[in-house]
C-alpha cells in the first residue's frame, strides 16, 4: 500500500513523533510512506528503522536569513499575510497538494492546514484520512480562525483520533465520531532507571511549555503553595523554552530539548511528574513518566483513556492551582501511595506501546 502523510512540519513535537512512531512502523510492515511537509526538511531528531521518502516542497524554493534563522521567501510572505488575512496560507495548500505522490493508495491529513491540501487532492481512487491528534478549535481564540479549522472537520475523511475525549468533541461539536487509536510509548527507552544518591531535594519534574493551554501557570503557583510545606522542593522543567525559568522566583532547573533516553532519567528521578494542561489529547508525558515509574499528577481533559484517579495516578480538574498542590504534597507525604500507583501505572502503559498502536492504524486504513 503507498501511504502519504500530509503535515505541516516536522520540528519535535509530541504530535510529530507519533506521526513517526506509526509511519516507521507502516514502512516496516511493507508499506511504502512518504511525508509530504510544508517548512524545510527538520526531521534528524527522529531515529527511523525503516525507510521514508520525504518531500519537503518548500526547498526548492529560494531562502534567506531572517532573525537569525533560515527561511524561504515563501515563509515570510505568508507569515505578514497571516497577521492580516485569515486563511492566507492558500500558496502552501497547494504546494502540499502538488506534491502528494500520484499513486497514493491513502492519504493522511495530520493538522487542520493539511487537511485543506489533502481534501484539494485530485485523486479519485486514494482514501483520504484525517489523523486527528486534538479537538484544534480550542488552540484559538479568534472566532473565525476557529470556524476555519471546524471546516475541515466537514471534509469528507475518514478519522483517526487520538483520544476519547477529542473524539466526544467531535461528536457533540460536529455531529461524528472516528476510531479512537490511543498513542503509545517506546518501553524499551521509557522505563525506570537508577535514582540520584543521597540529594535531599524533592524533584517535581514537569513539561515547561509557556502555551497557556499547557497550564504552566497554574504549576507554577501550585509549586509555591508545595514549597510553603516542603521547603525542599525543586521544580524541574523541560523543553526549548528555558527563559521560562526567569519568569518566576522559584527554583527552577530546565533541562534544554532533552534526548528521549535522557528524558527517561529525568522521569525516573523525580519524586512526582505533573500534567497541569488544560486540554490534551493523550499526552505523551503521562504515558512516559507511568512507563518510567514517576509518580504522576495529572489533569483531565483527554487523559481518560489511561490515567484514573487513585488507581494509577492522582488527577485533578485543570485551572486549579490548590487541587494541584494538595495532589502533589499527597505523594510527597505517603511513599505507600507511590508504590502503590506507580505498580498499577506499569500495568497500565504496558500495553500501550507503538506497535500495538500501528497496528490499530494500519487495521484502520485497511479498512478493517
């Protein structure tokens, strides 16, 4: 089968890795993939076994420097139209669009922009899917972006959908449902690993993410409350946005794009791993830290599919700083309850790996 993702880059994401995670494994299989992505080629952080055939349209056109970074002349018209005109994107869509191989069998939107480039796809032979990865109106406050992005729901795809939760928005937003096929995890890089000696700090360990969807507020203010209590507390963050850590007045240590083997260790060190989004869509760092024997605090919405309160974790309702903290101070205080969660949270995730997760997608496009 000739299988096409469709994407709109291919920088470290926890949406683009999943991506990775299901495609590597289709090409394993005997499919032939291709990724077709706007923006220039940035995939290196990937390790792929298998092989892809990647297009990358954009690197054929010509480019510049712009503060600091390489971009084409492409890029930057469409970012000051942006500003201006919704919808501008209208000259990448078909970039996209013209570059999906002929003979693709099926073809797979994964962001509401893609979809626009796969629904314009000729082909009348090629199934179209719509791997849908969150409910994306909520990443928008502007009431026509967000009408924008619920008209590709419309398009006629079949969906693929991350969670349980994204799919209930579908169905009570749009009126349909998809396939719920939950991501998963590499438990051969993502399990415990040895803890520091002899430190006495206690390691809240979180993404740090500045996204306001991501609750990074809300952490931050649940951590003062904790550190009141447990003055030997540190909030430990990661990601590429370290300025972060200059933003408050707590101890903060932020581990810089850390590697996947890395971010193990970082899980199995701390003594509690927090999830204070807003929203998510089977977050990847739940599965992670249960996989690596963290204990986890976590918030609803779109963990349902794995994370249950007092059974393998503790969850708390999002935009709640105190339920946050008293969640944390919890497992701080009771090492009985950690043992006891972190066992059921192995039991949980271990199911929940990528190849059981590709092989749903594979079924799925089969048609199965």
């Amino acid at each position: 089968m000739n299988i096409c993702f469709v994407m709109w880059g291919t920088d470290r994401t926890g949406g683009n890795n999943a991506i990775f995670q299901v495609a590597d494994r289709l090409a394993l299989n005997g499919n032939r993939v291709t990724v077709v992505s706007a923006g220039l080629s940035n995939h290196g952080w990937f390790s792929f076994q298998s092989t892809l055939g990647f297009i990358y349209p954009e690197e054929r056109l010509s480019k510049i420097r712009w503060k600091g970074k390489t971009v084409t002349i492409l890029q930057l018209l469409q970012g000051f139209l942006a500003r201006f005109i919704p919808g501008a994107e209208i000259t990448k869509h078909k970039l996209l669009t013209n570059n999906i191989p002929g003979d693709s069998d099926v073809v797979i939107a994964t962001y509401y922009e893609t979809a626009f480039a796969v629904q314009a796809y000729p082909s009348p032979s090629a199934r179209k899917y719509y791997y849908v990865q969150h409910y994306e109106p909520v990443f928008f406050q502007d009431s026509i972006q967000k009408e924008r992005v619920k008209q590709t729901y419309y398009f006629p795809f079949n969906w693929i959908v991350s969670s349980s939760w994204a799919n209930k928005q579908l169905s009570e937003n749009i009126g349909k449902k998809g396939l719920v096929v939950i991501p998963g995890s590499d438990l051969k890089t993502y399990y415990p690993r040895s803890k520091r000696n002899g430190s006495p700090l206690r390691k809240i360990v979180s993404l740090g993410k500045s996204l306001p969807i991501k609750g990074l507020k809300y952490l931050l203010e649940a951590v003062e409350m904790v550190q009141k209590e447990i003055p030997t507390v540190q909030l430990v963050l990661y990601g590429n946005e370290p300025s972060i850590k200059d933003s408050s007045s707590l101890p903060i240590e932020y581990m810089v794009k850390p590697s996947d083997d890395e971010l193990a260790i970082i899980y199995s060190d701390a003594d509690v791993v927090v999830t204070p989004s807003l929203f998510e869509s089977s977050p990847s760092p739940p599965i992670e830290a249960m996989a690596c024997g963290a204990p986890l605090v976590t918030t609803r919405y779109g963990t349902e599919d794995y994370c249950f309160d007092n059974l393998n974790c503790l969850v708390v309702p999002p935009a709640d700083s105190r339920a946050l903290a008293d969640a944390i101070i919890r497992l701080l205080s009771d090492n009985e309850l950690c043992l006891r969660l972190t066992g059921q949270a192995f039991n949980t995730v271990k199911n929940l790996t990528w190849d059981n997760t590709a092989k749903q997608f594979q079924n799925a496009i089969n048609g199965n």
